[in-house]
C-alpha cells in the first residue's frame, strides 16, 4: 500500500456543462496512484465511477450521470479519501422530441397530455442545443440588433434555423455579435461534435450512455424477480406480457407510418454515407490527373496504394469498374515515368525520386538496374560524340586553310591564338565525365546499399541481386578505360599501338596526332585530367577503374613535363637570334650581355611552371619522380637544359647568325653607349669582342646561374641535379677553355708576329748598333698593345684580366726569349740595348708574371754577354728613363701598393 497521501483536489473540468453521458475530462492533483486507487467519482452528486477512465494521477476522463443543475465534482481514492473541488460541472436534461433516443426517462405528461386534452398539435418543441447550437453561453446585457435592423440587413432572411431562408449571418448577429473569433471556432467545433454524435446511430448511443443502459437492464432485471416473487401462480406476469405486447402493437400502429418513413431516411443517409465513405475512389481517376499535372506524385503513388489496398479484389461492379480506370491512369502514369527517368541528363536526386516512385508502383522489372545500364549507354554515346565532333572540327580547319594536317599548328595562315581542337576536346572530355559519371557510380552505389528501396519506416521492398554487381563494376571500368583511352589518342597515341586495330579505331585518329600541342596549351590539358581524375578517385573506385585514371593522370603529368623540358631547350639554343651584343657591367658578375639573364628566365619559368602544374602532388596521386625510368628521362632533359646554352654561346662566338635588315638596326649595337666596339656593316662585332663577350657570359652561366639553376630544382624535387650541375659545368668550362685559347692567340697573334719584324727595321744590327738613349719603339709598341687587349677585357669583364693578361705576356715573353737567342753576335752597345729591353719587357709586367714567363726572361737575359757594372748604371737609368717616361701607360701592369712605391721614389 502507498503511504497517505492529500486528498484529491479537482482544479477543472471540460467541458463545464453538459446533458447525461457527457464525455468530460478532469484534472487536478493526487487523483489516485492507479487504477485501483480509484474508488468513487461523483458529478453532480450521481456516482459515475463505473464510466471513469483513469490515465494518471492528474487526469480522468468520464461519463456524466443523469445529474440536474450545477454541482460539484468530487474524486475519492483509497489513498487520499475523500477530495474537493474548485471548478462544478452544469447538468441540464435536453427537451427530447418524439422520435429521438434517450437515456433517461422522458416526462412526456406536459407535452403528451396538453396534446391529447386540446385535440391539435403543439409548437415543434426546441431542445438546448437549438436555444445555442454552438453551446457558447448568452453575452448578458449587451445591447443586441432589433428584428427590424436584421430584416433590414437581410431581406428575405430569417434567424430561424428551422425555416429554409435561415442566414447564419442573421443568427450570430442576433446572438453572437460580442463574441470573439476564437470562441466562435469552439463553438464550431461543438457544433460538429454533436453533429457527429448523432450520425453514429444507436450503437455509439448506447456506448455513450452505458450506464444508464445498465441501469435499465439492472431495474428491469429486479422488478421481474420481484414480480415472480409476488406471482406465485405465475398468472400475472402472462398478463403483463399480453399487456405489452398489445401496448407495443398499438404503438406499432400509431408510429408506423412515422417508423416507416424515418426507416427510409435511414437507408437513404446509409446509403449517402456510403457514396460520401467511397468518394476516394469515385475521385480518384480526376485526382490522378490533377495531381501528375501538379507533380504531387507522392500523392498520385499513395491514393493508388490505398485504393489496391481497398478494391484491388473487390467483387461490386461499380468499384471494379472505377478501379479499372484508376489502373489504367497509373500505367499510364508508370510509362511516363519510365520516361522521365530514361531522359537524360538529369539529377542523382531526381533519378533517386522516380526510381522510388516506380517500385512503389511495382513497375514490372528492375528500374534502377534498367536506368544504370541506359546511363552507362548514354555517357559512352556523348563521350564518343564529343570525340567525333572535334575530330570533325579539325579537320574542317585543315581543309580551310588549306595546309597539311601535319602543319595544321605551323601553317602560315593558322591562328596562334585560337584553342587547338584537342584542347578544346579535352576541356570539354572532362567537363562531361566529371558532370555525369559521379552521378552514374553514386546512383549504383544506392542502388547496391538498398537504400532505393528502402521506406520511410526502414523496410526494404526490393532485394538487391548481389551477382550485378560485377557487371556493374564492367560498367564502371568500361566507361573509364574510354575515356582515359580516348585522351591517350589524342595525347598519348602510341601509348596505344598494342591494342586491336578495331578497338583503336573506335577511339579516334587525330590528324595533328605527330605534332605536339605546343607549351602554353599543354599545361592547360593537364590541369583538366588531374582536376577530373582527383573528383573520379574521391568516389573510392575499385581497383581497376582506380588504377586506369592515375596512370591516365601520370603518364599526362610525364609527357608535359618531357614536352615543356624538350621546349625550353629549343628556346635556349634559339637564344643566339635575340643577342643585341650590348654589354651591361655590375660588380658581381662583370660585363654580360642579356642571354645568360634570358637562358635563366626561361629555364625558372619552367621549372615553376612544371612544379605548379606537374611536379607538384594533389591527395591520392603518385609521386611523379617514383618511377625509375621517369627519373632518368627526367634527369637527361634537365642536364640537357642546362648544357643548352653552351651551343648558342659556341655558334654567337665563332658563327655568328647573319644580320637581315629587319633586325639589323635591333642587333647593332648603340655606338653612343660602347665607342671602343667596333660593328661591321653587318651589325656583327668582330671575332677578338665576340670572342671576350662570349667568355664573359660562359663565365656567369658556369659560376652564378647554374648552381642557382641547380638550387631551385632541388628545391622543386627533381633528383640527381648535383650530377647535371657537374657534366653542366664540365660542358661549359670545355667552352671556356676554348674560347679564351681562341682569344688568347686572338690578341696575342698579332703582337708576336710583328715583334720581330719591328725589331730589325731600319736595317737595325746588334753587332753595330749605337750606344743606347732609351727604348726602342717596337717594345713600346708591344707594350701598348698588351696595355690595349688589358683595357678590352678590363671592359667587358676585370675577373678575366689577370687571366688573359699572364696569357698573353708568356707569349710575348717566348718571343722576346727565342729572338735574343737567335742573335748570334752583339757589340758593346748592343749587349746594352737587349739587355735594357729585356728588363724593361721584365719589370713593366712584373706584375702578371707567371713562373714560365719569368723562365723565358731568365733565358733571354742569360743569353746575354755580362756587363760591367758602369754598364750596369747606364742600364739601370735608362729604365727609370723609360719608366718615368710611360708612367701613365704603365698604371694598368702596377698593383696599388707597388704604384704608391713608385710614386713616393719618383717623389
């Protein structure tokens, strides 16, 4: 047992008033633990215990009793005794007509008797409900319209409900005007409940009034056992049933014709009430056009279920013969949507609805396997369609223009700047496998899950066949075998010599197929095959198709990558066209023209562009340098990238290009900017500037933009640059050797070879010469010519002077050397004058010695006869003489701290 607990309470009561068998709802506070707590319920002071309903110990829902006027409703549970109330309930009896049910007993003797005592029929008598149908109390005394102001808003109207020109406007104007709208929809509602209420026949009658019945029954039941106790010879309760029987007899009589007419109206509202119940059905053919032309098709697909669910094995001809129409509408119905569906392109999601709409109907077969097969056709046509068309297309130009397929890029007549066919083919390849395949996989996707076929309360109606599912995977390799075969003829052709002609065939023969897409469109084409191919891997493909698409993707990646490396070298070895021979000078890398800048733009222009759209990995791809044979390939390109600008340097230095007339004036070198360099007519330098031009900029390749080369493709990840950078630089330091060898005996040739003819002429003779004054002027000559080929490389570049200075001294050094050996006799006065030119060739370059230079001058001087050393004085001023004399000339052979040595001694 539950511990005690407060007494019921009932804080209120809906609805508040009502006739005997009343559906009210009670709520309040401690109205019982259970069911069984429950042990009294009055309302109204009558005990309606046996029709309560308890749901919870706040709420109770009952049936009022035969209770009269406003009284209190009282709750009584074991637990809390006997409760209380806040709110009472109003019972009042509804004046009952002659012909209508009732659950209490009716006192008839006012209405009966004045009719049978006056001879004629009395008013129609008007129950509760017709004083206020919408059971909404009066509004008091709030003025209301007068009759005479109604009529005159309503001629021809009443506010009489039981005449046929009755106007609700009239009735609720009189009665209502005061009330809200809120209000007036309760009583709305009232109004149909008690409608309701009257339609459902005796049966909801005697439920709704249960208690009284039994009360009935109990009554009847004790007044025949009290009867039969009185009776004992058992005469009066025979007399009693012929009683009755004639009493019911004559009531026969006198309401049969009111019986038999209100029996016909039954069975006229029975019959009504059926046409009403199956009007769905009558309905439904018009509701099915209406609908499909609105698109509500989940309401066509429901109204259709529930009408199979009801007529589909009805046996009346009148719903077989509806119902047939309504199956007709449906195939219909089914056909269209077998159209739609078949209808492409279209949406995943829109496919998804029709094909539910179609097993939801039990379309015959398989929908959604039948639209996975006319998709996977149909994404093949247009693939093979779009492949035809620019096909078509290209050649259409070809014939246009009149050129040869194999120069269709080339022609003359050919407009650089319109899309090439293929790329306008592989945008648009693409663009179409990336719109519609998703769709196609993600559609079998859903249709293995079973979601397809799969109802809102998470039963499957379809089981799936688990053995298309390998023909679904055909379907999903052979769609992307074509595609990546029908970008592999476009791009990659020989990539397909090993298949059947026929299949070949199919895909497609280019007739530009042997002539590259140049650079700047190839780059493009890439980007549309990995952006396409990293949408297709994010689908999880199985393995076949998966592989099919990345391979695609690499071997696209390697082929740019080759084609752009291959295209950078035939742009730097044509970089000999552009020099213009001007010569720009900076501290760090000393005179150069404008090609080492440009060969290093083009190589970093691309690489970065290589890197951005190559190299560079998106999630899921492999790396490009993973494969052995693409690192090697790779590797060879870029070292022949590098070493490609040694041949343009070569041809620039020693076969320069011919000038035409349309770029001679941009080739020319500026006069005003450079007034030692001397320009032909033909705007070509001489060999000697070409030459020191030339080494100057190997020099600045080898030394400053090969390592930053090497540097950035390191950084980029291409492998093995260390090994280019050094076959690089050994390429470029053979050029370098070569070319200052040639510049070497350039400039030195001429010095040495007039040497000795200067030094004889005037029939000079070492055996009777004169005493020595000076120098002589043929050493003098040799002297400024070194000082000239000193100030032509300290021009173009002061690293190389040293260089080409110590070369060029050792040339004339041997010289001097073998013509003093070669006198055979000298007089006094001419062991003076070799020996002073000898130590003024000695001392001038000092400087740019090298120890085979000192050697030669060692052997001259030691061919000499000694002197004495009088003569050595002589000689010895002589050379300050000389020295004081070409002091200026001498600057360039003297270092700074030897020239402040001298100074400060000539001081």
């Amino acid at each position: 047992m539950p511990a005690r607990s407060p007494p019921p309470l009932v804080t209120g009561v809906s609805p508040k008033e009502g006739p005997p068998g009343t559906r009210i709802t009670i709520r309040g506070e401690n109205l019982g633990y259970d069911i069984n707590d429950l042990i009294g319920l009055k309302i109204c002071g009558v005990d309606c215990l046996l029709s309560s309903e308890w749901k919870s110990p706040s709420k109770i829902i009952a049936r009022t009793g035969p209770g009269k006027g406003k009284g209190d409703v009282i709750v009584i549970t074991k637990s809390g005794g006997q409760g209380s109330c806040t709110v009472g309930f109003k019972g009042y009896f509804v004046q009952i007509g002659p012909l209508q049910e009732s659950a209490i007993w009716i006192d008839e003797s006012q209405s009966v008797m004045t009719t049978m005592r006056h001879g004629r029929p009395q008013s129609p008598i008007f129950s509760k409900d017709d004083e206020d149908p919408l059971g909404i109390s009066d509004e008091g005394s709030h003025a209301k319209f007068t009759e005479e102001e109604l009529a005159e808003i309503f001629p021809e109207s009443s506010g009489n409900m039981s005449l046929e020109n009755f106007s609700p406007s009239w009735f609720l104007l009189e009665n209502h005007h005061n009330t809200g709208f809120e209000d007036l929809k309760a009583g709305l509602a009232h109004m149909k409940r008690r409608a309701t209420q009257r339609s459902e026949g005796p049966i909801a009658f005697v439920k709704s009034n249960l208690s009284s019945t039994l009360d009935c029954l109990d009554s009847l039941e004790a007044m025949y056992e009290k009867y039969c106790c009185d009776d004992i010879r058992g005469q009066s309760i025979n007399s009693y049933a012929v009683l009755l029987m004639q009493a019911k007899s004559c009531a026969d009589g006198l309401f049969q014709e009111v019986l038999g007419r209100k029996d016909k109206a039954d069975s006229t509202r029975n019959a009504l009430s059926v046409l009403q119940r199956f009007r769905f059905l009558f309905y439904l053919p018009l509701n099915i056009e209406r609908n499909i032309q609105k698109g509500d098709y989940n309401l066509v697909i429901n109204d259709y279920v529930r009408a199979r669910s009801l007529f589909a094995d009805t046996q009346v001809q009148v719903f077989r013969k509806v119902y047939t129409e309504v199956e007709s509408r449906v195939n219909s119905f089914r056909e269209m949507l077998q159209n739609k569906l078949y209808e492409l392109p279209n949406t995943l999601e829109e496919q998804k609805k029709l094909i539910r709409y179609l097993n939801n109907l039990e379309c015959p077969g398989d929908p959604a396997w039948e639209c996975l097969i006319n998709q996977q056709k149909w994404l093949l046509n247009i693939l093979h369609k779009c492949k035809d068309q620019h096909i078509d297309e290209e050649m259409r130009c070809v014939q246009t223009e009149g050129e040869a397929p194999g120069n269709i890029l080339r022609s003359p007549g050919y407009n650089k700047f319109r899309t090439p066919q293929k790329v306008s083919f592989i945008e648009e390849l693409t663009e179409l496998v990336t719109d519609n395949f998703p769709d196609l996989w993600k559609l079998g996707q859903a249709f293995f899950s079973g979601s397809l076929f799969t109802k809102e309360s998470g039963e499957k109606t379809f089981k799936v066949d688990a053995a298309k599912h390998s023909k679904f995977k055909q379907m999903i390799t052979g769609i992307i075998a074509v595609f990546a075969n029908l970008v592999r003829a476009s791009f990659l052709p020989e990539s397909l010599e090993n298949i059947p002609s026929e299949e070949r065939a199919q895909y497609g023969v280019w007739h530009s197929s042997k002539q590259d897409i140049s650079g700047a469109w190839l780059p493009i084409c890439v980007r549309y095959i990995r952006n396409c191919v990293s949408s297709l891997t994010q689908l999880d493909l199985p393995g076949d198709s998966s592989s099919l698409v990345t391979d695609l993707a690499l071997d696209m990646r390697t082929n740019c990558m080759f084609t752009l490396l291959r295209q950078a070298i035939a742009d730097v070895q044509q970089l000999h066209t552009k020099e213009t021979w001007m010569v720009e000078t900076d501290d760090e890398s000393g005179g150069t023209t404008q090609l080492p800048a440009l060969f290093e733009n083009i190589v970093n222009e691309t690489i970065q562009h290589l890197h951005e759209v190559v190299v560079q990995n998106k999630a899921g791809e492999p790396e490009i340098f993973s494969q052995r044979i693409v690192q090697k390939d790779a590797t060879t390109l870029c070292t022949q990238l590098l070493q490609a600008f040694d041949p343009c340097l070569n041809c620039l230095a020693f076969t320069p290009p011919p000038v035409t007339n349309s770029n001679k004036r941009s080739n020319r070198p500026n006069r005003s900017s450079d007034p030692n360099v001397d320009v032909s007519e033909e705007g070509v330098l001489p060999l000697d500037k070409r030459l020191i031009i030339m080494l100057s900029n190997c020099n600045h390749t080898m030394e400053r933009v090969l390592p930053r080369l090497v540097e950035n493709l390191n950084k980029l990840g291409y492998v093995e640059m260390n090994r280019a950078l050094k076959t690089a630089e050994s390429t470029y330091q053979e050029l370098d050797d070569k070319l200052f060898e040639a510049y070497v005996e350039e400039k030195s040739n001429p010095i040495v070879g007039t040497m000795e003819q200067n030094m004889y002429s005037g029939k000079f003779d070492w055996k009777t010469c004169k005493k020595p004054y000076g120098v002589r002027n043929y050493l003098k000559e040799v002297i400024m010519q070194m000082i000239e080929v000193h100030a032509e490389v300290f021009a173009v570049s002061p690293a190389f002077v040293t260089r080409v200075t110590k070369n060029v001294i050792e040339a004339v050094a041997e010289e001097m050397s073998r013509l003093v050996e070669c006198i055979t006799e000298f007089s006094p006065n001419g062991v003076l004058q070799a020996r002073l030119e000898v130590l003024a060739l000695q001392q001038t370059v000092q400087l740019y010695q090298t120890p085979h230079a000192s050697e030669c001058f060692q052997e001259a001087l030691d061919a000499l006869p000694a002197i004495k050393q009088d003569d050595k004085r002589i000689v010895e001023e002589l050379l300050n003489k000389f020295k004081s004399q070409m002091k200026i000339q001498l600057m360039c052979f003297y270092s700074d701290s030897l020239l402040c040595d001298r100074n400060s001694s000539t001081a």
